[in-house]
C-alpha cells in the first residue's frame, strides 16, 4: 500500500479533535432531540463529515496516525512483514 491513507490525519491532535467534533456532533444529535425534535438530527452529517464515514474509520485512521513512520511494510522474496521504520 504505498501513498498516504485516506484515513490518517497529519498530527495526533487534530485527529482527536476531528474526533471531539464527530463524537460531540453525534452525541448531540439524540441528546438534543427531545428540545429541538428532529432538527437536531442535522448534526448527525456533521459528526459523519468529520469521520470521514464511519466512527470505525476514524479509530482506523487514529491508529494509522499515531504509528506513521514508526512501522514499514516490507516484501522480499514474496513474504511481506511489519518492520520497525526509521520515522518520528
């Protein structure tokens, strides 16, 4: 898999703030249905925009962010394994 993933951030904290945003959003939505009705489901987009799906996404792309650069993909000989990489 070569390239950036669609799911990882840049840093750590602003994924947990995309998280904060996706999770707050949600979490809102049904909290906030029995005083604003069924206008409050229009967070419900909101916190799907800011994970990028799926809850499950976003702790795919948590996890992805915080081992950036710490792990390598390697294949020789036609056997792939998880290597120690020389990042940040």
């Amino acid at each position: 898999m070569a390239g950036d993933s669609g799911y990882a951030s840049r840093t750590v904290a602003r994924h947990l703030a995309r998280g904060g945003v996706g999770f707050g959003a949600l979490l809102g939505a049904f909290a906030l249905l029995p005083f604003a009705g069924p206008v409050a489901l229009l967070l419900l987009p909101v916190g799907l925009l800011a994970f990028r799906g799926c809850p499950t996404c976003w702790v795919i792309g948590l996890v992805e962010t915080v081992s950036r650069g710490r792990l390598r993909r390697g294949c020789v000989d036609g056997r792939c394994e998880l290597r120690k990489g020389g990042g940040t």
